[in-house]
C-alpha cells in the first residue's frame, strides 16, 4: 500500500482547527484593480465571490493589488486571506466557510445540492470559456481592451511580455477544452443553450432554490459582469441580455447585496 502523503495529517489538523474558529472580522479579499486592470472572466469570479459572502452575512474588506493573481495560492483571483489560510476561487471559499458552520445549501435535500453542483459547472464549461475566449482570441476586444487593461500595470516590455505570455495560455487552455477553433457563432450558441438551461431551472423563482445559494451568486457574478462590461464585441452581452430572468436576478441581487447607487 502505498505511503499516505506527509501533509495529509497537517490539512486534517488545520481543517479540524479552522471548524473550531469563528470568521474574524478582518477577512480581506484581494483581486486585481477594478477600473484600470481586471479583466471580465477575472471580473466574474471576483462578483461570484463577494456575493455569496455578502449572502452569508460574512464580513470582508477588498483589497486591490496589481498582482493579485501572482499572490493568490492557485494562480487564481479572487482569494480570501483569513487569519492564517489563505482560500482562493468560489466552490474553495464555499467549503472553507462550511468548514467554520456557515452555508447557504445546508438544508439543501442530496438531490438539490448534486443539481445545483451539475449547474454550477456547466457554468464553468460555458461562461467562463466564453469569457475568456472573448477577452483573449477575439482579436478586436483583445486589442482594444484585454492587451490595453493587462499590461497597465506592468513597465515595458515587462507588460507586453507578460501579456504575450498570458494569451498562450489561455489558448493552450481552450485547446485543451476544445474551444479554441470554435467560431464566435458556436461561442454564442453555446451561451445560449447554457443560459436557456439555466432559465428554465430558474423559471419565475426569486432564486434557484428558493432562497440564495452559491449558484445564484455564481450566476450573478457572470451575468452581471458580462451584460455590464462594454466591449468591443457585443454579441455576447446580447445573447445573454435576451434571458430577462437571468438578468433580472443579478440585478435583484446587485440591488439587495451591493447597494450601489
């Protein structure tokens, strides 16, 4: 049998330890600037995260650093740093608060919580590729806007570099995904089939499940940011601008959550 690894013992421990602690007061998460650097996938995944502790009533600060995705544990943005754990991305912070005695699912019967995990990802398989597919291999928003917004931060040629270098691996990820060699019109359709999907589950509720959860803060950070976010290319705000329930939902929950003015 083969040896269990060393740090096995040492997560079990500080999982054990994080249950027994409270959510402190001084939580901070960090993302990248909002106006001059962030990009809309990162831009989504930062909302979803803010929205479900705002659900969960768990207090938190944001801090914008330039290098945000180099500091986080996963490469990732956002991440949360609390007391000493340091948690990056949504479905890690959703069990990291489930592990202190916080969720928005807990009532949830198996068969609600297995769907909501099945939505959830198509998400992560269809919107967030869409995103990233429209920001880095559309070449006019990635011109206009995605080449101009991340190097912002970075000196020459070090921007110019480093941007170069972030586009590679986005299409070495969507190859992999096989998205890459889609048309935008299969990018949208795709889109459209995801949000039809998620309509229908939704139908005339307030929320998914009847009251938040982790997919309606999901669903929000990624219809909010793409129907806000102007860009060059308007098709994909414009797919998902036809699903009113959809978008009636992030702004219910931007009205109720966010306040802004």
């Amino acid at each position: 049998m083969p040896e269990m690894p060393e740090y096995s013992l040492t997560e079990s421990i500080f999982t054990t330890l994080n249950a027994q602690e409270p959510w402190p007061d001084n939580v901070k998460l960090f993302q990248p600037y909002e106006v001059e650097q962030i990009l809309l996938p990162d831009n989504a995944s930062c909302l979803a995260v803010q929205a479900f502790l705002k659900m969960c009533n768990l207090p938190f600060d944001v801090e914008m650093r330039w290098n945000a995705e180099f500091m986080s544990p996963s490469g990732r943005v956002p991440f949360i740093k609390c007391g000493a754990f340091v948690v990056s991305e949504l479905e890690p912070v959703v069990q990291f608060a489930a592990n202190k005695g916080v969720s928005l699912c807990a009532r949830l019967p198996a068969e609600e919580k297995a769907e909501m995990r099945a939505y959830m990802s198509l998400i992560t398989n269809v919107l967030v590729n869409a995103e990233l597919y429209i920001s880095w291999l559309d070449d006019e928003t990635f011109n206009a806007v995605t080449k101009v917004r991340n190097s912002s931060v970075y000196p020459w040629p070090l921007g110019w570099i480093q941007t170069r270098a972030k586009r590679n691996a986005v299409a070495k990820r969507l190859k992999a995904l096989h998205w890459h060699d889609k048309s935008l019109e299969q990018v949208l359709a795709d889109v459209e089939q995801c949000c039809n999907s998620l309509s229908q589950r939704l139908g005339e509720r307030d929320y998914f499940f009847g009251t938040p959860s982790e997919l309606d803060a999901l669903v929000f950070g990624h219809v909010f940011t793409i129907i806000t976010t102007r860009l060059p290319c308007r098709k994909l705000a414009e797919t998902v601008r036809r699903h009113e329930s959809l978008v009636a939902l992030a702004k219910r929950i931007d009205e109720q959550y966010f306040k802004r003015p």
